[in-house]
C-alpha cells in the first residue's frame, strides 16, 4: 500500500471523529482571518496598520485605539498572517529533519543510531524557549532565525518518534523482501517505512504546529520576534497590556485568536493520534511493493 493510500485512511479514520470536524473547523476560522485580513482590514476599516486613527487607547470604531492611536481591529487582521507563516516553516522545518535522523537510526542501529539519539538528548536539556532567547540575542530578531531555532528545537522530538516507529517496522517481512531484492537504503526508507511511520508523523505534525505558534506569540510578545511596526498578535498584546483596563481589545483578540487556533489543532491532533491508534490496532504495516512484485 503506497504512503497515500495509508495516509487517506488515516485521514479518513480521523474525520470520522466529531472532535476533528469542531477543530478543523475553529481552525479554519482563525486561519481564514490571519490569510484574508491584510486585504480586507483596511477595506472594512477605513485604516492601515500604521495610520493615526484617534487618540491613544480610545474606545470607538470597532476594537479602538492602541498606544499609539492605531485602529486596533485593523492590526488585529493583519496580525496573524505573519505569525502563521513563521510557525508553519519552522514545523515543516522540525518535522523534516526529525522524521530523517529518526528513520537514519532506528533502520541503521548501531554507533549512528547512538550518535543520533545522544545529538537530540544534548539539544532536548536545553529548555526550547531559552535556546531560542540566546540564538536571537546572538544574532537579532530575524525572520529566518526564529524559523531555524525553533525548527531545530522540534526536531529531537520528531526524531525519537520517528526512530520508536522505524525500529517496530524495520525487521517487517516486506522491508526483508526489500532488502533481497538489493533495494538501496534510500529508497527503502522513502518507499518502505516512511509509509508505514505515516500516522505518528502526521500526530507529530499536529503537536509540532502547536507549540510553534506559541513560541513564535512568545518571542514576539518579548520583543524578540516579529518587531514593530509590524502586525503581530504576540506584539499587541505586549504592546496593549498596559491599557488592559481601559481597552482591552488590544490584548482580548490576539488572545482569543491564539487559543483558539490551538483548540483547533489540539483538537486535530487529538483525532490523528486516535486514529492513528485505531489503524496499529487493525491492520498489519502495509507492504514494501507488495513483498515481491
């Protein structure tokens, strides 16, 4: 069965779930407001993100003012496009080369798996947010960096998953067969177990954008990422706490935007690892080009 074929019944078995249709659904919600709003904030506003609409923290128009006398529903919509971009890269980013190093050592075993697996335990002692907080300090806060750090910071993670799952298919009777038929190891690890380590890559996945998004809100509410005069949910609530009080909608919709989208992919997650669970229970490890053909 090729990686599509596995794929498909998992995302079957997971949309089955009533759980994953309310976490598509509030994510695609607050995905559809981060994508749509740069274009349409200034339409339905009347404003840009960084246009003077009235005195600081004035309530008026439809979420107020900030500090600065921005329209704060504006920046509200153009504020999560950004944020989405860099956590979606950075979990692509994590994803990639943790699925790669895992299957490296769980198929090869021996000193490169230990080389692997104790690489990841020195990266893993370190607390994620606080390796991110010295690279930038290093460096500054750029764009690619956050996405690096943060991705390298994914990557022990995905690589332990990736390898539990390789070492429980590696001596399977169709990667044998592969292994007699001369196969390369490349190939085998592309065509024979990354289609059956699919489902808890795919849960991973889930995990992985999750945290993103809140590292990348973090760094920003620190004034290490995403910097002014830029957009940002994780920069106006920074930027707005201070009038909390006063206007909170400065602080409220970035918030509510960020905890809803991690329902959503909490809720998504939830479903792929329950379905993943279900399709270990009832099904063998599909097989490498059926064994022999």
């Amino acid at each position: 069965m090729t990686a599509t074929t596995t794929q498909s019944t998992l995302l079957r078995r997971a949309w089955a779930l009533p759980q994953a249709k309310i976490g598509l659904a509030l994510t695609v919600v607050v995905v559809g407001v981060a994508v749509l709003g740069p274009w349409v904030g200034p339409w339905l506003t009347g404003h840009d993100t960084t246009s003077f609409a009235g005195k600081p923290f004035q309530s008026g128009g439809i979420a107020g003012t900030d500090g600065l006398g921005r329209d704060v529903f504006t920046r509200f919509l153009s504020g999560g496009l950004t944020l989405l971009i860099y956590a979606v890269l950075a979990t692509a980013l994590g994803l990639v080369l943790g699925a790669v190093l895992g299957m490296l050592a769980g198929y090869s075993g021996g000193w490169l798996d230990s080389l692997i697996m104790r690489g990841s335990d020195v990266l893993l002692s370190f607390p994620q947010l606080v390796f991110a907080l010295l690279a930038i300090a290093m460096i500054g806060p750029e764009g690619w960096l956050l996405v690096l750090v943060i991705g390298i910071t994914h990557a022990p993670r995905v690589a332990r998953v990736a390898r539990q799952a390789t070492v429980a298919v590696k001596d399977a009777d169709f990667i044998r067969a592969a292994r007699m038929y001369a196969m390369p190891r490349r190939r085998i690890l592309l065509r024979e177990v990354l289609p059956n380590i699919t489902g808890p890559l795919m849960v991973e996945l889930g995990l992985r954008l999750t945290y993103s998004i809140g590292y990348v809100a973090s760094l920003s509410f620190l004034g290490l990422g995403i910097q002014p005069p830029t957009a940002d949910w994780g920069l106006m609530i920074n930027e707005n706490r201070i009038a909390l009080v006063v206007e909170p909608w400065g602080v409220l919709l970035p918030v509510l935007a960020i905890a809803v989208l991690t329902v959503g992919t909490n809720l998504i997650t939830d479903s792929l690892a329950s379905a993943a669970a279900g399709t270990s229970q009832s099904g063998k490890p599909q097989t490498a080009k059926e064994a022999s053909a």
